[in-house]
C-alpha cells in the first residue's frame, strides 16, 4: 500500500524528533487520513530548511513500515 501525504517542518521543529524526545510525526495523507509516522524514518530527509515536500510511504499487507521516499 503506498500512501502520498506533504510534510512542511522547519529544521527547529524537526529537532525534538531528530534527538528523539518526540517520537512520532503527525501528516495527513492526500484524502485527509491522519498518519503517525516515526520521526527517525524522516532524518535522512533533513535539510537546514528542515523537511519541506510531497513523500510517499509505502506499508506491507499488515500495514508495517517498508519504505518512505521523495514523490
């Protein structure tokens, strides 16, 4: 299952996730779903603007992380 969703996080917002005091990273999905996703998938995505653009998430059958990637 893929699901697309934008994320626009400053560097300073990303920071309590990236140092792990905050655990998961709430978007919302293309059709309006909330998804909790754990800040540590995001890191390589960090820039000093922070974590700017559209991603895609991609989930096994059991709905279990496999994959999120710039879409």
């Amino acid at each position: 299952m893929q699901i697309y969703f934008s994320i626009g996080l400053s560097y300073q917002a990303f920071l309590p996730y990236y140092q792990g005091s905050i655990d998961k990273v709430q978007v919302f999905d293309e059709q309006g779903r909330c998804i909790w996703i754990s800040g540590r998938h995001l890191r390589k995505f960090l820039t000093k603007e922070g974590i700017i653009g559209r991603f895609c998430l991609t989930l096994d059958s059991h709905g279990k992380f496999v994959s999120i990637e710039r879409a």
